[in-house]
C-alpha cells in the first residue's frame, strides 16, 4: 500500500520568500517531527534520522534522501530511502494575485509491516508542522 497526501498553503507573501524555506534541506527537515537528526552533506543530499515508533521496528531508521529536481524559485522534488521506507516530496510555488500557493506531495511505501499505516495515520499532521513552520519563518 502507497500512503499518497497533497496539500495546497495560501501565502500572502511573494513565492521567493517561500523558496528560501522551502529549498532548503535543513529547514525541510526540521519541520517533520519523526526526523530525530539529520546531516546536510551538500546541496543536494542528507541523511535524516526517522523516529518510527511502531511495533517490531521502534527505533530510529536512517533515511539517505537527495534532491531530484531543483527549479529556481517554483520547484523542488526529493527522495528518500531506506529498509524501512522510501519516500518522495515534491513542494511547487504558484504566484498568486495576493501571493502564492505552495503545493505540497508526499509519497509513502513502506518496506517493512507498520510503516504505511503509521504514515497513513499521521502524515496530515507532519503537513500542518511544515505549514507552521513555514508561517513562523515568514514571522
């Protein structure tokens, strides 16, 4: 089973202020709650620490991701991957007549029992982290 969640943020800001969040690694990491840690090793690739608390796994799984597609100031996509998981997020910035919108997909398939159902359940809420987090940078 593919977890798949799409969500789409209104800003009021212009989208290249959106972009300075959105593209970078560090900050991208920092708003998903699972990620422990995380290590930025150049523009393009990390190693994150996931926190997966589900039964027969219930420790830290290291996930190896790196950007796919870069687009000066509209797009990003990434990809990640570990025994546990593989992941895609792509993030895509619209001018808007009073600002931007930010679309938002993450892709979940999971490799081991849990995983799907634990993304399932709480991707949602790792969406709202990142759209907070985005609207206390803008603060």
């Amino acid at each position: 089973m593919t977890v798949r969640v799409s969500r789409t943020f209104e800003f009021d800001v212009p989208g290249e202020q959106i972009w300075a969040f959105i593209a970078d690694p560090e900050q991208r990491a920092g708003a998903i709650s699972v990620v422990d840690t995380f290590t930025i090793h150049d523009d393009s690739r990390a190693t994150w620490q996931v926190q997966l608390p589900i039964p027969l796994l219930n420790s830290t799984v290291t996930v190896e991701t790196e950007e796919l597609i870069r687009e000066p100031p509209t797009r990003v996509k990434f990809a990640g991957r570990s025994r546990a998981l593989r992941v895609t997020g792509e993030h895509t910035i619209t001018e808007t007549d009073s600002g931007c919108q930010l679309h938002n997909e993450f892709v979940v398939d999971g490799q081991l029992p849990g995983v799907e159902g634990f993304f399932k359940r709480n991707l949602d809420t790792e969406l709202d982290n990142l759209e907070a987090a985005l609207r206390a940078d803008i603060d």
